[in-house]
C-alpha cells in the first residue's frame, strides 16, 4: 500500500534545479488539507533533518540552510505536495522523503527519493 508517492529526484549540477513532487493518492482531500505535509532528507551518516513543512493551518517552515532557495507548495486538486529546489548546492546531496502527518491520527512516510548536486 503506497501512501505517499515521491518523484523528481536526480543528478543535477550545482547552481541547478529540481523539483520534487509528493502525491498522496490513499487520502481523501478534508484529510490532506487536515495534514501537515513536510520534506525531510538524510545524507550518509547523518540524522534525517526537516527541510521544508506546509502546515495545515497555512504556514510553512523552512531549514536555514534552504531558505531562499528551496520553496514548499500544495496542489489541493492533485493532492500533492512539491519541493522547488534551485541554486543547489553538493551539500543538498541527500535522500529526501516526503511526510504526511494527521496530529494524533496518521503519520506516513515516503520511500525516499535521491538527489545528488555534483559536477
């Protein structure tokens, strides 16, 4: 049963784009909208770090080392969560997973999708 369902993922060179996608397809859409919608990632012999939330309420926050470069939307109709990257960086280089969380209902992750900044 997939919940969560991420794409866009890739090499891409520094001072390069991509944009991640995360669509949530087992969910009705009072339930997503009820769900706050966050990107973390993980690089090798790290711990996994939040990197973007879209918040139920509206609000989105954002890791320091992203702001200004990376941008969390919502496509209510799609039921999708994207991730803008742009002017990436080798140390973006991570698996990054989408997460769906209902507080104190539902919490689903993603399977992880690979994204390496390199020339």
């Amino acid at each position: 049963q997939v919940h969560l369902a991420e794409s866009g993922g890739g090499l891409v060179q520094p001072g390069g784009s991509l944009r991640l996608s995360c669509k949530a397809p087992r969910v009705i859409l009072s339930t997503f909208r009820a769900s706050d919608m966050g990107w973390y990632r993980q690089a090798p012999g790290n711990q996994r770090e939040l990197v973007a939330v879209s918040r139920s309420d509206g609000t989105t926050d954002y890791a320091e080392s992203v702001k200004g470069r990376f941008t969390i939307s919502r496509d209510y109709n799609k039921k999708t969560v994207h991730l803008q990257m742009n002017n990436l960086k080798p140390e973006d280089t991570a698996i990054y997973f989408c997460n769906r969380n209902w507080p104190g209902r539902e919490d689903y992750w993603g399977q992880g999708t690979q994204v390496t900044v390199s020339s």
